[in-house]
C-alpha cells in the first residue's frame, strides 16, 4: 500500500513551481488535489493557472494533470473547492493581471481591472470537465479594498446548505501609511444560500491594532452548529495564529478573532478538518514556532480551544497543507514540503484516523 504519493514536483509537466494545495473528496471517493502552477517562476504573481489532479484509489495513484481554471497570460490562483451536496463541485479562486504583484496592489498601485478578482466554476463529474468561469467581484468585494485572497484550501457546505468560503482583503491605509503594514490586513467570508448561484459577504473582522490582523484563513462546522476559524496572524500577537467561531453560519462572528497560543506555528497558512467519527477537529500546519518546517496534525476535542498533537510527519521543511477525509479510516494530507525547501513538491499522504485519536 502506498501512504506517499506526490502529484506536483516543481519544474515538472510545464510548470516551474506547484503552490498552494486544496484537497476535496466526492461522494464516491475521488480525490481531487488542486493548486496553483506556476509556468514560469516560484512567484506569487505572473502566468499561472489552477491545475489539478484526480485519484479514484484513495490517493494511491493519480491521474494525469488538468487545467482547471486558467486566466491566459496572467494568473488564476487561490483554488477553493468545494464538494455540494449535489454532488457539483464548486471551484471559487482569483484573478488577476500578471504583472499586479502583491506589493503594488497593497500600495494601491494596481487598476481594479487589474487586481484581484473572484470567478466562479463549476464541475460535474468529479473534476474531469468544468464550466466556463463567472464573475462575482461585485457581490463579494466592496469597493477600496486592496490585496484579496480566498482560502487558500478547501470551502466548506454547511448542514443548512449554505457555502461559506473563508477569506482575507486589506483596507486602505491612513494618513502616511503605504497599504503594506500588516495591520490593514483583515478578514471576511463568502456565502451562498443557492449552492453557488449567488454570493454575498459575511462577517467582516476590521481593525488597524496592529495585534490582531488576521490573514489566509481556514474554517470548519462543528458538531454543535457553529462554524470555527482559523487564521494566519502577521501581527505582533502572542504566537502566529488566532481564531473565532460564528453562531450564524458565518454571517458575524460571536469575538473578534483572539490569539491561539495553543497553536505553535510560523506564520504560514493552515487547515482545518472537523471529523464526526471520531468527533475531532484537525489542524494542519508547519510545528516549528519560526520556520516552514516540521508538518504536524494537531487535533481539539473541544472546538478548538485546547489543542494538542497528534502526528508529525517529519522534521523537513513544510509550508502550506489542506486536510480531507479520505476514506471511513483515513484522513489525506496534502501539503507543500521538499528534502531542501518547502516548495519542491507537493505531496499527499494518508494518515490512518487511529493515529490521530
């Protein structure tokens, strides 16, 4: 049996660089891993696509590699996919001109034409065929915002139907700041109500304190209805990550998001993935408090106020991950590692749920 598999090596199939991972599993069991290939560069910004691969075994062996969602010359990034009960799987993600680095759309240097963009996809048969894309800036961007990101990972459907993707925008900055401090980063979500039909924003999480300015953000439904986030922190906090949880389905949040000391990370992006059998809730992230290293799985028993870990993949460097349940007994990872750097490959690997309880 093979637990290791690697879909996407960096200067492989036509790609200089594979980035940002997002796993989903059908009602049957494919896997679909997604991510961002890079054509020409490890770059943030330029010509890039989102890619994908499909697996029918559980993670064994995968198929060849598809384009998902490409934006010609310039970038279609940030997959978030989502799994509906329909069995449609929706595919929400960026775009935006080549040259817009992140820099100058921080600094406000960048036309909305140009800048970052949300589109919309979807599939349905599993992955192998998509519709053309469809634009919804204007339902789920409000106007001066600057930087915008969905995810990165996996959205969820909540029990009541509802489509929640987690995301990230800065505001605009005040008097002589450029729009690049961390403390005009801020968070928000995208809802549905009609399985990806129409969209409009949830909570917004706003402040310029300088402690807590939440970034990439991941979420999950809990057992009792609510929904938990996790985010990445590039504020001056205690620890680099913080959470909250929403009572409405992510229309508002019940706090603001609050440090998550419990949680010892670099800053980087992470996952979440609540389990119902057991009931445990998983975090994915690198363990080492500076570096992009050390891939660990930590799991809650409590929504994720306490949290402790559950397996270390190993000591090598790490970045960003996405968790899904692969089968009845396995949860599958899917994250950005390398013998010498993070983003050499990504790579999947099945961890058995016993391991983790």
């Amino acid at each position: 049996m093979t637990d290791v598999t690697v879909p996407f090596r960096a200067g492989h199939e036509g790609y200089a660089s594979f980035r940002i991972p997002a796993l989903v599993a059908t009602a049957s069991g494919t896997l679909l891993a997604f991510c961002e290939g890079r054509a020409d560069s490890a770059a943030d910004h330029g010509r890039i696509a989102v890619v994908l691969k499909r697996s029918t075994d559980g993670g064994r062996t995968w198929g060849p590699l598809q384009v998902a969602a490409d934006h010609g010359p310039d970038l279609a990034g940030n997959p978030a996919p989502v799994v509906l009960d329909t069995g449609r799987v929706l595919l929400v993600h960026i775009r935006a001109a080549a040259w817009a680095t992140e820099a100058a759309i921080l600094r406000g240097q960048v036309p909305d034409a140009d800048g970052r963009r949300v589109w919309v996809q979807h599939s349905d048969d599993e992955g192998a065929t998509w519709s053309e894309p469809r634009e919804i800036t204007g339902q789920v961007k409000r106007p001066g915002w600057r930087w915008y990101a969905t995810t990165p990972g996996h959205a969820l459907q909540l029990a009541s139907g509802r489509v929640l993707v987690p995301a990230n925008h800065t505001v605009a900055p005040a008097g002589t700041d450029t729009g690049a401090e961390a403390k005009y980063n801020s968070g928000h979500c995208l809802l549905s109500d009609d399985r990806g039909a129409s969209w409009y924003l949830g909570y917004l999480d706003e402040n310029t304190d300088g402690y807590i300015n939440v970034n990439e953000t991941t979420a999950a439904e809990l057992p009792d209805g609510r929904v938990y986030l996790n985010a990445r922190n590039d504020s001056p906090s205690p620890g680099n990550r913080a959470d909250a949880h929403s009572a409405d389905g992510g229309r508002t949040l019940g706090k603001p998001f609050r440090p998550q000391a419990g949680l010892t990370a670099p800053v980087c992006q992470a996952s979440v993935l609540q389990l119902r059998d057991p009931d445990l809730l998983l975090f994915s992230a690198p363990a080492d408090p500076a570096a992009r290293a050390l891939m660990t799985i930590r799991a809650s028993r409590d929504g994720g106020t306490t949290w402790r870990t559950a397996y270390t993949v190993d000591g090598l460097p790490a970045a960003y991950s996405d968790l899904a349940r692969a089968d009845p007994r396995t949860v599958g990872l899917l994250y950005e590692t390398g013998d010498f750097g993070a983003n050499e490959t990504i790579t999947f690997r099945r961890v058995p749920v016993h391991r983790l309880t």
